[in-house]
C-alpha cells in the first residue's frame, strides 16, 4: 500500500502561499480593496491558483489561511460588523472543497478551465459568505440593509471581483503552468 505524504517542496510552497494570504490580509489594499461600503477581496484568486498547483493540500490549506486570517484581521486589524465565524470562517473552509471539486470535474489545465476555476473561486466565496451574512443576521443584531440594498451592494462587489478573477487567470496561466510542470519534474527525478 502506497501512502501520499507531504514532501519539504510542498511544504515549502505551501508555506508561500500562506505567507500571501497572510500579507494580504493584513496590508491594506492588497487582499481587501476597500471602495466606500465595498470590500473587494483578491484572495480567492490564491485558493484557485493553488489548488490547481497542489491539489487537495493546496484547496484546503489555501481556503484554511484565508478562513483564519480573514477572521483574525477582522477582529483587530479593520474591526467589523461582519466578523463571525459563519460568515468569514466556515464559507471560506466550504469554499476550498468547492474549489477542489470543481478542479476534479473540470481537470488537467487549460487556460480556459483556470479561468473558470478562478472566476468560480470568486463565484463561490460570494455565495458562501452572503449565506453566512443572512444566517447572523437572522438570529442577531446583525444589520445588513435592505434586501435591495444588498443586492445593489453586492452587484458592485461582484462585478469589480469576476473583472479581476478573469484578469487574474489570464495574467498568472503561464506562472501555474511552470509550477505544475516543475511539480511534476521534481516528481520524476525523484524516482528515477
């Protein structure tokens, strides 16, 4: 029986990963671009690219980061409202199962197939996190607006965040590319 264990190199690049989402969720600008009532988040972008470059490991430890460090910076760094475990750690931990199902369905890499994934990233963390929002705000004090305003709001987010999933994708295809190859070289050399 062959077991699958973490090596230093994913290690070590798992490590990258969480000291982007780390860095992007406490400097301002970079993982939340705040625009007036709006915060655009750029780090699904992170679990998508890593999960097609790891895999499960990459999905879930990726969304794991974002989850943790997403709550730790919304209870110290930019207080907020909105800063309870439904609705910035739970969505975020879902979200990397999605992302790590949708990457088995849709398979190996193609530009388009990572533009889907990471506009999905986006798809689905918006989704996940306005069902934790109205969750709260069902059973707390929790004031979100009216359901219009919330729709205005949101629509706004969304359209800024699939504007740059897409971007994103484009503008990183040939860096996955390179990392998935030179995953699988370090592989082979490995055993040979």
């Amino acid at each position: 029986m062959v077991t699958k264990r973490i090596n230093s190199n994913e290690i070590i690049q798992l490590s990258i990963y969480s000291t982007i989402i780390i860095i992007f969720s406490f400097i301002p600008q970079t993982g939340y671009i705040i625009i007036g009532p709006i915060a655009i988040t750029t780090i699904p972008a992170i679990v998508a690219l890593a999960t097609y470059h790891l895999g499960f490991k990459g999905a879930f430890f990726s969304s794991f980061m974002f989850a943790i460090f997403s709550y730790i910076a919304g209870i110290t760094i930019w207080p907020s409202p909105i800063a309870h475990p439904l609705i910035l750690i739970i969505p975020r931990i879902i979200l990397g199962f999605a992302i790590w199902i949708t990457y088995l369905i849709i398979g190996k890499i193609k530009l388009w197939k990572y533009i889907l994934l990471t506009f999905l990233s986006y798809f689905y963390n918006t989704f996940l996190v306005t069902i934790g929002l109205f969750l709260v705000s069902s059973y707390s004090n929790l004031w979100i607006g009216t359901f219009k305003a919330w729709v205005i709001l949101i629509y706004i987010n969304v359209l800024f965040e699939w504007s740059f999933s897409i971007f994103f994708a484009l503008f990183t295809y040939q860096l996955i590319i390179y990392l998935i190859k030179n995953n699988q070289n370090k592989h082979n050399n490995y055993w040979n």
